[in-house]
C-alpha cells in the first residue's frame, strides 16, 4: 500500500472516530436538532483530527502527522 492510499486512510479512520463520538456527544448533551446534529459533529472531527501527509524525500516517501495538541511536526516509521 502506498503511503498516500495510507495517509488517507489514517486520516479517514480518525475523522470518522471523532465524528462518532462527536456526534453522541452533540446529541445527548446539546439541544440541539436535525442537521444541526451532524454539522456540529463534522465540523468537531474536522478540527481535532490529526493530519497526516505523505511526502516525497530523497530517502523515498515518507508518512508524517500533525495534531492540535501536539506541537509540530512527526513522522511514522
């Protein structure tokens, strides 16, 4: 697989874990309704989701992280 198919599959995997839970959370302790349910849940998993980005070294192509709340950039062995 490569690193970019990985990248976004990670990237997929954690937005949807996030939007789950999210959207749970917006439903049992909000009052809020309808489309307001899952927009709120999109927009949460959008911004606390990790990014991940494939990128292209001399050495090959490597697979590097970024998070809200961890400070700069890492990469995944």
């Amino acid at each position: 697989m490569s690193k970019q198919i990985k990248a976004f599959v990670f990237q997929l995997g954690c937005f949807a874990i996030l939007f789950v839970i999210a959207r749970y959370l917006v439903a049992e302790y909000t009052g809020l309704t309808g489309y307001w349910i899952p927009l709120t849940a999109f927009v949460i998993g959008t911004l606390l989701a990790p990014k991940f980005h494939a990128v292209k070294t001399q050495e090959g192509e490597k697979l590097y992280w970024k998070w809200l709340f961890v400070k700069g950039v890492r990469e995944i062995k």
